[in-house]
C-alpha cells in the first residue's frame, strides 16, 4: 500500500511541545500588542516572532508539517496571524514603526501552503520527502539521510521567496 501525502496522524510528543511553546509564545505576542502601550523592543519582536516562526517551520518543525493535523493547528495560529496584521493596520498610528515588520503576518498561511509545494515537488522528483538543511555534515536529523542538491535547492528557494514577501 502506497503511503499518501497528506495523511491525518496523532501528535507526536515534538508536537505537543512545540505547539505549547508556541501557543505561550502567541499569547505573550497578543497581550503585547493588543495592550495600549508598545514596550520599546516591539520592533524586534514581532520580526523575532513572525520570520522566527516561518524559518522554524522549515528548519526544524517540516517532519511535524507532513502531518494533517498539525498544519491545521500551524494554518489556525496563520489565521490569528492574519487577524493580528489587521489589528496593526487598523491602529497604524498607534502601532507605526511595526506597521512594516507586521507585513509578514499576513502571509503566514501562503508560507505553509509554499511549504507544502515544495515538499510536494521534491516527492514526485526523487520520490523522498523534503528534508532541511539544518546539519552542515551528515545525515538529516529527523529522517536520517543525507541531503542532496534538491533538498539545498528548494531552501535557498523557500528562503528567497520567504524576504520577497516581506517587501511586498
């Protein structure tokens, strides 16, 4: 029997805390920025907090993504992700200096879907899963095998895109 792509699976134990993680991480974020007073390391932590999150996803959480269920919660934190954009655009005044870093918010649903092809096109290409290039030397973490040019490829891809969006 052939394994399909998109699969529903339960969480894994690497699942159930990096989503915890990063539900704390999102709600430290919203009382920041849902509060009337922006602390002064704003700038750099909605940047932390939105290109931290999309190179996350890639580097470390892409065996997580394989998963149904789990880019179902990662689409859900997209979701406030994009309601979070709004509220930053709907207060510019209050909120100017992120008004820009906040941009990339608005694409963290695209990003997963870019993901998603990317992983897609590197299976029917070599019949493998994507993997990250997160060793320099030796096998990958998650899956144990060696990368190859496509897996380099399609990152340098993944992180082109990844600062294009952020300047649209």
């Amino acid at each position: 029997m052939e394994k399909r792509i998109f699969e529903f699976y339960r969480l894994s134990k690497w699942d159930y805390i990096t989503i915890t993680i990063y539900s704390i991480l999102t709600f430290y974020i919203h009382s920041i920025y849902t509060s009337s007073n922006l602390p002064e390391y704003a700038n750099g932590l909605i940047f932390g907090y939105i290109f931290g999150t999309m190179f996350f996803n890639y580097m470390l959480n892409y065996k997580s993504l394989r998963n149904m269920t789990v880019l179902v919660i990662w689409v859900g934190f997209g979701i406030y992700h994009f309601w979070l954009f709004t509220q930053i655009e709907d207060n510019s005044s209050m909120y100017s200096d992120t008004r820009h870093l906040g941009n990339g918010l608005k694409y963290s649903i695209l990003v997963l879907i870019i993901q998603q092809l990317i992983r897609f096109l590197n299976i029917k290409l070599t019949s493998m899963e994507i993997v990250s290039p997160i060793t320099r030397v030796g096998p990958d973490i998650f899956d144990n095998r060696y990368l190859n040019v496509l897996d380099y490829g399609f990152f340098a891809l993944y992180m082109l895109i990844l600062i294009s969006l952020w300047f649209i």
